[in-house]
C-alpha cells in the first residue's frame, strides 16, 4: 500500500517556521497522492486565515507528498 507524508511548512517574516505534525511530532499521511495534496490545500488554507494578522508575518509556504511506503506487486 502506497503512503504519502504530507509536508506543510510556513516559513515567517522573522525566520521562524510551523509545520504540520500534529501526530505527537509526526507528519500527517494519506493513501493516494491526489488525498494528499488536498490536504496541502487545506492545511494551506486554514494557516492563510489563522496567521493573516501575525507578527512576524508569513513568508512562504513550502510543501510537498513524500513517498512513504510504495506499494508492493
């Protein structure tokens, strides 16, 4: 079964950063990759609102789906 970590970072004005770990310090995980980068969207989306009026202010947003476990034939 295939396994993807999805990635999220929000990098800030002041050099600092967050990222998605939310599992006791683990990345999050989906099945597909198409469920993955729908959560990017998502976790995207929710950081944009919740960090809009933050100091420091956001900078940029790195992500990515990250293989985990490859599906075995």
């Amino acid at each position: 079964m295939s396994m993807y970590s999805i990635v999220v970072i929000l990098t800030f004005m002041d050099g600092s950063w967050i990222e998605n770990k939310p599992n006791n310090g683990e990345w999050e995980t989906a099945p597909t990759y198409v469920e993955c980068t729908a959560r990017i969207g998502e976790v995207s989306k929710e950081w944009t609102a919740k960090y809009k009026e933050h100091d420091p202010k956001p900078s940029t947003f790195l992500n990515g789906c990250v293989l985990k476990e490859k599906e075995t034939e």
